[in-house]
C-alpha cells in the first residue's frame, strides 16, 4: 500500500528538519503501535538516514549493529569496539558537527530493559553537543506509557528535551474512504464500514486486508479467522506489554466494555468483583484505551457515566477473539468465524455510530456527543452542535434509513432539550443518517 495522508505531520518534520541544519533537533513520535511511526520517519528524513532498532539484546550486540549502519550509512571507518550505545550516541553527535544527518531511533522504550542508564547519558551528551551538532534526531516508540513517562515525567532525564511530539492518530473517515476507493472503485457502504469497524483506520491492519485483496465486507470477515492470521493474537501482543501481571483483569475489563457493557456497576457484575475503579482510571488515563463518556454538556460530576473502549480494532479483537479464547486455542477457527458472521450486524451497529461522531469531529469546529437520561430510557445517537452559531442537528441512527420514526425522534429530541439547558438555546435540526449517508 502506498504512502497516504500524513500531510500534518510531514509538514511539522519539513520544518524540524530545516532546524537541524542550524541546530540539532528531536521530534519524539507517539501512537499505539501499527500506526505507522516508522514509515513516517523514514519519509521525512535528510538524504542520508541512519537507522537504529532497539531490541530486546545485549547492549554490545546492539551497538555493533548500530557502528554497522554508520559505517555503511556516513562512510567513516570506526576503529576499535564501542560497547556503550553512550559512546556511539557521542560518535553519531559528532559525526553531525561535520554534515546534516537524520537517525531513527525504533522502539526506544526497549532501553528500560537494555540498560536504563542511557536515557541520562543522552540527557547529558544531547545538552553538551545539541548547539554544534546538526542532527535530526527522530525517537519513537510503540509502547505508549512507557514513552509518556521517559519524555514527559519531569523526574525523568529526557524531559523537556524533545523540541517536538507528534502523537499519530488512525486515518480519518475521508483518508479511509480514498484508501478503499483506490482498491476497490466500486466499493459498496457495507465494505466501508467494515474496514472501518475491523481498522479504526489504523494503516497496518487496512494494508493486512487491502494488500492481500479483501476488498468487500465478506472477505474482510473471513480473512480475520483464516489460518496464520495475525489479527487472531494481536490484541495480546501490542497490550501484554503495557499490563505486565495485571493483564488477566484489564483484559477481562475490556472484554465486558468491548461487549456492551457500559457502567462501572455493569462490569462488577459481570466480573463479580467490586473494586474495578482503580482499573477503570488508569485505562483511561495511564493507558488511554478507554473514556469516560457522559451525555452531552452534562456537569463533569454527573453519575451518569459510561466507559468505551475507543479503539476498534481492539473491540473487535476482545469481542471474539479473546472472549472466545477457548475456540483460538483450539484451532476452531471455523466456528469463530461463524460467531463473527453471526454477531457482526450488532457490532457494526454501533461502529456506524462511531463513524458518524469521528466524521464531525474529524471537522474541528463541533461539539459532538450523545445523550441518555439517568433510567437510559430515552437516548439519543448523535448530536452535533455549533456553539458559535448557537445550532445544532440532532440525528438519529439506522443502518437501514428507511426504519426512521420521525415521530419517536421528536419526543426523544423534546425530552432532551427540556433537560439540558445549553440546547433550549440553540436552534435544532433534526434527521437521520443510515449507512448510505457514509
């Protein structure tokens, strides 16, 4: 799949880079992982591009990897070992002094495990060689709370150091739909929305089923369950990290949320157990996973709390693959893919609804949100308001348009409006969106 969208993000490195030359700069680049750090330091870097990856090995041994690529890379002959990535981190500073360079630092959170100690030897050479050194120094690093904490806990020795921090997002709805068109002109709305509810419109996952041509709705759905598959073990392997020991009740949390259930008292229930709150915190915000969504404009102290697990793919991944863990492990990969088939009308249902709130978000100039009362007998699926104009269009959802009652709309709508005051002064519109409106 070729190079989509970034633009932004292209644009903010263009102008790092230019500092470099001047200046050593360093852009710290955040994001879950198959977001597609990597691809987007590789495309915004000098002529001459060092490459180092951090992993899980003896330091000397990575070390000897990375006087490979300078060597190979800059063309300067390095006599003798340099065990210490302190040592070659200096090397590489002063090799900058003499021509511009970009270097890539891959999966940088691996240090901790390597050897802790190089992000205050870095602290220290960055400081004493940054003002004569020209290097565009790009880090990035797939697991987000150890990242969070190296570059912004003030007790840590590299905070403040970073000129810039791009956090990456999944593509937008619009990107999406230009990434399909191009692998399938005549995509259908039920295909959109299932690379959108199995992607999130994370890059890796859309090229996994684009590249191998699982263009249409069916095809996406059984390419999940088909034999190999790396989206069967996936959930695990990009959280199994961030939880350490703890995984068993966050994935079991998870699960309940990615299965539709909403509150905190829902999800002890289903567990059994009532002391989830400290998990629930820091899911939403240590781990950034889940958020803590109330009905729109209500007071920030409002018990009328749900929890969402914002990532798609990752619902999708909880919702059948480890709920049913049992049907993984024993390679009944058929039957899975028979719950999937089964089930995938509910889920889509509300990834429509997550469609439509991402597309006017994704505007930047609405409030966007829904609404339920305190019983959840009346709810509404969408509301998007323009506080400048004092407006605002009140939708309700159904895949299939032609389901729409106007009637049941206007009481809902009248309901809502006669509880939340910031919508008494706006003026409303109402309507609905279906599939065909994607």
């Amino acid at each position: 799949m070729k190079f989509y969208n970034r633009e932004k993000e292209k644009e903010r490195l263009r102008k790092v880079l230019e500092m470099s030359h001047k200046e050593a700069q360093m852009t710290v680049l955040m994001g879950r992982r198959r977001i597609g750090k990597t691809e987007l330091a590789l495309q915004c870097g000098d002529e001459t591009v060092l490459y180092f990856f951090i992993g899980k090995k003896a330091e000397p041994l990575l070390c000897r990897d990375f006087i490979d690529e300078i060597s190979n890379k800059l063309g300067f002959p390095i006599i003798g070992q340099l065990p210490s990535f302190s040592e070659v981190f200096r090397l590489v500073l002063h090799f900058a002094e003499k021509q511009p360079f970009t270097l890539i630092i891959d999966e940088f959170q691996n240090f901790l495990k390597v050897n802790p100690t190089v992000f205050s030897d870095m602290q220290r050479d960055w400081d004493l060689h940054k003002h004569t050194s020209h290097l565009n120094l790009i880090i990035s690093g797939s697991v987000f709370t150890l990242m969070k904490r190296i570059f912004e806990d003030y007790e840590e020795p590299l905070f403040g150091r970073a000129n810039e921090r791009i956090m990456l997002s999944p593509f937008s709805t619009e990107v999406l739909k230009e990434i399909l068109s191009d692998f399938n002109p005549n995509y259908s709305h039920e295909d959109l929305l299932a690379l959108f509810s199995i992607t999130g419109g994370v890059p890796w996952y859309v090229s996994l089923l684009l590249d191998k041509g699982y263009v249409a709705k069916d095809q996406m759905l059984v390419a999940l369950t088909e034999e190999n598959s790396p989206f069967i073990n996936e959930g695990r392997n990009i959280l199994i990290e961030e939880f350490g020991s703890d995984y068993i009740t966050y994935f079991s949390i998870l699960t309940c949320i990615a299965s539709g259930l909403k509150t905190r008292a829902e999800i002890e229930a289903e567990l059994g157990i009532d002391n989830i709150g400290s998990y629930l915190v820091r899911l939403e915000n240590y781990y950034r996973l889940i958020t803590k969504s109330l009905p729109i404009f209500s007071k920030p102290n409002s018990k009328k709390v749900r929890y969402q697990l914002d990532d798609c793919f990752l619902v999708f991944w909880f919702r059948f693959f480890y709920k049913y863990q049992s049907l993984v492990e024993n390679k009944a990969l058929a039957t899975l893919n028979e719950i999937i088939q089964r089930d995938y009308s509910t889920v889509s249902g509300f990834m429509m609804e997550r469609y439509f709130a991402r597309k006017f978000s994704e505007k930047g100039k609405y409030i966007v949100g829904k609404w339920w009362d305190r019983k959840g007998e009346n709810e509404i699926d969408l509301i998007v308001a323009d506080p400048i104009k004092k407006e605002a269009w009140v939708y309700e959802l159904k895949k299939n348009g032609e389901r729409y009652n106007e009637k049941a709309h206007k009481a809902k709508v009248k309901t809502m409006v006669g509880q939340v005051s910031e919508l008494a002064k706006m003026k409303i519109y109402l309507g609905s969106l279906s599939i065909d409106d994607m």
